[in-house]
C-alpha cells in the first residue's frame, strides 16, 4: 500500500529499539523506566482546589444530563501543569475540539491505559495527545524472549470518519503505532493527562517546538541519495501527479523483509528526511525530473 511519509524515521527507530533525542525542557528519563499505577494526580488536595472534591457535590439526577466523562474539569492551574489545546476528534468523549487537556509535567511514569501528552522527534517535534497500552510481545526479531512493548493510539479508538467521495468508500481513523520500547516511549512523554479545562487558563503548551537546527538538516539532505537509498531497498517512490492539484509524495513498500544493510540505509537517509524542512519538496522535484511519476485524473 502507498502512503505518504509522517513521522515514519520516529516510528521505524521507536519499533526498532534505536535511542532517540530527549523531550527538551523535560526531565531526563530514567534509564529502567519505571510502571506506576498512581491516583490522580490531585487527589491529595482538600476543598476547591481540588477538582475531584467537586464530583461528590453532584446529585444523581445532575450526574444523568452530565456528559461522558473520565476526566474532572479544571479552573485553575496547579503549579507544574500546563494546558494543550484539543483541536481534532481524537479524544472523545473525554476531551472536545476545541477543549484544553490538563497535563501534570511531573507526572511522567509509563501507566498501562492512561493519556499522556507526547512529542515526536522528527520534523516540526509535534506533539500529540494519545493513550498507551502495555503489552508482551512475543517472536520479536530483535528479541527471541517475550518483551514488554508498548502501543500509542487515540483515545477515541477505531472509528469510520465518513465516506470517500469517491464511490462511497469508508474512512476510518485510529489505527496504533507500535510496538514501542519502553526506554524510546518513554522519552516522548511530556506529561499525563489529568483533566481539561474550557480555556487554555493562562499557560498553553504549544503544538510542537518546531524545527532543530533547520539550516544544518536541510544541507544535509540529499534528495537523490534519498530516492537512490529506498529504491536499493525495494521502495517504490512517486510522485502522484492530478492536473489542478499540487504534486503529493508516496512510497509503496518492499514486497519482502529488507537486509538488516538496506534496513540501516534506510533509516540512516530517513533521519536526514527527518531533519529536513526542505526534503519533502526537494524530493517530489527529484522525482518529476527521473519520471518517477503516477498520474491520476481530476474528479
């Protein structure tokens, strides 16, 4: 299957147990992560600050007209916390478009089916709200003996999005990435998930940190090293070409397992892709040129 490329050098290194960078402006991660079961992470307040202490005011008849819920409603801000802004579908019904997640920073051991607030390493290092599973995984080929890895997915799950205009297909969203090793997953936790709030309430993290010495990662790429790397590999990269449209990217993948050499070239050009900022265009611009080309027609 074609698809376009993002965050795929993050992705392949997390599932192949490679070290990446740390999450900047957060602590070091510990080196044998560490797996909690805590309660909220306000619990131990007393009174209004607390936004659990609010939930035992409610009536059974209020609690019915309520909505769906597993988080608590925040008002203020408790030191060491910051607000994300939930600007898609992902985290119902827990957190709406156009809600605020509540994250505690300090809170940042790996809990087998909470929310946590993560950062990729690639590109622009977006971050992104999702739910973490622990699981044991079993023929690994790196690891004959049973692992503990770890799968990000969305809290609102599988779910169809709709019909492609085109014939009515059925979209659907929520797919999981993994598996993750416990070291590389923990590294993108910026904090857990504890609450939300109707405003951002002073103190919103932004979406990503954008990109990390842009200069020195767009010199770095080459975009024909790029394309001549995945096709020794077994890719087939093109250009999708649809008159009236700008020209989009994808890569159909090897039919066959790679070498452990193909695999590590691949990688190695990936985290150059990665750095990039340039690299997406410069590619497609590459790809025009040698004829690596599929056209469609217009709708």
């Amino acid at each position: 299957m074609a698809q376009a490329i993002q965050n795929s050098t993050l992705t392949s290194a997390i599932r192949r147990g490679k070290p990446t960078s740390k999450v900047k402006g957060v602590a070091k991660a510990q080196k044998r992560p560490v797996e909690h079961s805590l309660p909220p992470a306000l619990s131990g307040l007393a009174g209004k600050e607390n936004p659990l202490s609010a939930l035992a005011r409610v009536t059974g008849a209020e609690r019915a007209t309520m909505p769906i819920r597993a988080l608590v409603e925040f008002t203020t801000l408790p030191p060491g916390h910051k607000t994300f802004l939930v600007d898609d579908s992902s985290c119902r019904p827990h957190m709406r478009e156009g809600e605020y997640a509540v994250i505690d920073l300090t809170d940042r051991a790996l809990q087998h089916g909470e929310a946590f607030l993560i950062q990729y390493q690639g590109g622009r290092r977006p971050r992104r709200l999702v739910q973490i599973k622990k699981h044991i995984s079993r023929n690994l080929a790196d690891a004959p003996e049973p692992q503990e890895t770890w799968w990000i997915s969305d809290l609102a799950g599988w779910r169809q999005m709709g019909t492609c205009p085109d014939g009515g297909i059925p979209m659907f969203s929520g797919l999981s990435d993994g598996p993750c090793f416990p070291e590389s997953l923990q590294e993108m936790l910026v904090g857990r998930v504890v609450g939300y709030a109707a405003s951002g309430l002073g103190d919103v993290a932004p979406n990503a940190l954008g990109w990390e010495s842009e200069e020195e990662g767009n010199a770095a790429f080459d975009p024909c090293e790029y394309l001549d790397t995945l096709i020794a590999g077994g890719y087939r990269p093109y250009a999708m070409v649809i008159p009236g449209k700008p020209a989009a990217y994808y890569e159909t993948f090897p039919t066959k397992a790679p070498t452990d050499e193909a695999w590590d070239a691949v990688m190695a050009v990936r985290w150059k892709w990665s750095a990039a900022s340039t690299a997406h265009d410069r590619v497609i611009v590459e790809c025009l040129r040698r004829g690596l080309v599929e056209m469609r027609a217009a709708q």
